[in-house]
C-alpha cells in the first residue's frame, strides 16, 4: 500500500510559512549574507532567550554541539564520562572522539538514563555525564544535578530531541554547563540541512565555542586561541531556524493536541505502553511520539502495510555494533524496547484525519 500518512511532511511545513521562508532567502541571497551575519546573531539570541540561558552559539550539527562541550569542560582521554545505553549514536561518539571512555548506563521505563543506576557506574575516572532528554521528556535533571554535585561531574545536556521541553518550568538546555542542540531538519526545530548549538550561562564556555567553530579564530582580533574545527552554523540556515522558531510554542501545543488524541484512542490496548508519564511538573513536548508494543516488528510491519510511516529507531542499539568497540556490560530494559519501540507519525503538519487514521490501523492490529 502506498504512503497514506507520511511520519513528517516538510514540503507541506514548507507551504505553510512558505512566504516568510522565502523572504529570508531572498534577503541573505541579494545580500550575499553567507557566514556569520546579523541572521546568526539573531538566532542566536533569540534561542538564547527561549531557553533562559544567557548564551547561544550556533553550530553545524547536534554532534559538535557535544564534542565541543566536552572540548570545554575539558574532558580528555583517561577521563569516564556516563552516557544513557538507549540514545542516538553520537552522544557516545563525541565521548569517544575527544579520546574519553565512555560508560554507559541503562533505560528507565520512560527510556530516558535510569537514574537508580548512575551511582554504580561512576569510578574515580568519572568526570562528566551526559544525560539525553529524548523524544521531548526530560531526563530528570534535579536528581542528576544532585549526583552530579555529590561527585563532582560536569553535566553536558543532550537536548537534541527536546527543544521547549521543562522541569518546574526550567527549560532543557539551561540545566547543565551546555545544552546541545540539534536542528537537523525532522527535529522539532528543523533547519533545511544540518545546524546545531548550544545554549550556556557561562561566557567562557559560550566564547571557547565561538572560537573553536571558527578554526580557534576570534573573529575579531585575528588572534587563533587553539586548534580548532570547521562547524559554524550557516547564516541561511540561522536565518530559516529564526522564523520557525516564533512558531515553536504554538507548534508544541499542537503536538500536545495530537498525543492527547492518540492517548484517549489507544489507551484501552493492554500490549501497548504509550508515552504519558504524568509526572507533576514534567512538560512533554512530543519531539516524537514513540510507543511500546509488545508485539515488535509484527506491529511495526502492518503499520507501514498500511501506509503508515512509523520509525524503529533503534532496533540494534548502538553498543551492538561490533565497530564502534563499546562494552555490552548488559542493558536489560534497552534490550527489550529497542525490540518494541515505534514511533508513530507525530507532526505539526499532520491533520486530524491523518491521526485518526493512524488509531484506526494501531486498533486493527489489535482486532479492536
Ligand atoms: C539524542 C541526539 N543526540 C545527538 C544528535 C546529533 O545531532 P546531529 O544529527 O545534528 O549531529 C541527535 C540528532 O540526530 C539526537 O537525536
């Protein structure tokens, strides 16, 4: 069966603030505003003041935004730094990649880094943690803090999946030393290819990342203050990301509107753990709306059957592969919902027909 609700849509995103969009190509193109302009800036500040922090300094992807908050907390080889066993890849990859061991911890029930389970992983190597606030559901940042100030660990925030998500109204990304962003274009904030940031209070941190994006360049002085990297977020980009993002909370809310709508359609189905987690002062932002189904690739197949795009991300975690050398140390509750996980078609460009749609088939599958 052909495609009948697609998991995002950006072409129909794209038709919708169209106008705006290409005001703001035309604009950096008849200026030939390429690197680092006023639509940065902009953007910057902007993100700055969504988060709470007091800096934003934007990158070329979610990756660097890791890799260089570690790169400025100074974490080096020899060090251990803690990385939830269910996440993407690269939070592991930047650990590994500034010469670090990283050491990783099981998922708790709301797949995000099982706190009951920091303690035991930390040795007297143990420098940092990274926790991930995955799918738009915070990991829980103050007993993270709490550990973090019991064992001395700078705390790096992996935000990449949880752009306006809060604890007590304290936003993602404001938490740790740096919160690390990632605008790749199927996020929340999407941009029309990769870009990143991180959002920091510090003004050390937030300098040591404007330098290092640019070679170790200050821009100002000429001066190279280390050896640096390439990964400047493009000002077309930043000056796309800019307009989307004063849609952002109007856009949360109709995220909400859409869980809420697949919560009272398929909560009577006993196989199925849907992402409602009612913890008082914990906002879901629904970066991805990603169930659990008892039934794995069975139900994740008779969706796509049924022309529903879904994502299985990540049926083999990532310290399976063999290439990547990471120790299997046994990760029972990662095991069993990378076997179960499906994220189902969550986007703002999604009508209520197309969620409708979605529920019918999930109620299919269960002979409902
Ligand atoms: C949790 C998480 N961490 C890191 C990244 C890396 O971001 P990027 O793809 O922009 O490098 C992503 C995005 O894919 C992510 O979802």
């Amino acid at each position: 069966m052909a495609v009948r609700v697609k998991f995002v849509d950006p072409a129909k995103l794209y038709r919708m603030i169209k106008n705006e969009l290409d005001a703001a190509y035309f604009e950096v193109m008849s200026k030939g505003d390429l690197i680092d302009r006023g639509q940065l800036k902009s953007f910057e500040e902007n993100l700055a003041k969504f988060v709470g922090t007091k800096y934003a300094v934007g990158l070329n992807s979610g990756y660097d935004a890791l890799h260089i908050s570690l790169r400025a907390a100074g974490i080096k080889q020899g060090d251990e730094v803690i990385v939830p066993a269910h996440t993407f890849v690269a939070t592991c990859s930047a650990v590994v990649n500034v010469g670090a061991t990283p050491v990783l911890v099981d998922a708790g029930k709301d797949f995000n880094i099982d706190c009951d389970k920091i303690e035991e992983a930390i040795t007297d190597k143990t420098r940092g943690i990274i926790p991930v606030h995955l799918s738009g559901w915070m990991a829980d940042m103050p007993r993270i803090l709490e550990l973090a100030r019991t064992f001395n660990l700078t705390v790096i925030e992996d935000a990449c999946q949880s752009l306006g998500s809060s604890i007590n109204k304290k936003m993602a990304g404001s938490w740790g030393l740096t919160g690390c962003w990632s605008f790749y274009p199927f996020k929340i904030l999407g941009g029309y290819g990769d870009g990143g940031a991180i959002t920091t209070d510090d003004a050390d941190v937030a300098q040591f990342a404007t330098r290092m994006r640019y070679n170790g360049e200050d821009r100002e002085t000429g001066e190279y203050h280390g050896h640096g990297f390439t990964c400047l977020l493009d000002n077309l980009q930043a000056a796309f990301l800019d307009v989307k993002l004063k849609y952002l909370p109007k856009w949360i809310d109709h995220r909400k509107l859409i869980a809420k709508k697949y919560r009272s359609g398929l909560s009577d189905i006993p196989d199925l753990l849907l992402p409602h987690y009612d913890r008082p002062g914990f906002d879901h932002i629904y970066q991805n709306y990603t169930v659990r189904s008892k039934q794995e690739n069975d139900f994740s197949e008779f969706l796509k059957e049924n022309g529903v795009e879904v994502l299985t991300q990540f049926r083999k975690p990532y310290y399976k592969h063999e290439a990547l050398e990471l120790q299997d140390r046994g990760f029972p509750e990662t095991e069993v919902l990378s076997r179960e996980v499906c994220s189902l078609p969550m986007a703002v460009e999604l009508t209520d027909g197309s969620v409708d749609y979605v529920i019918e088939v999930v109620r299919k599958f269960y002979g409902r």
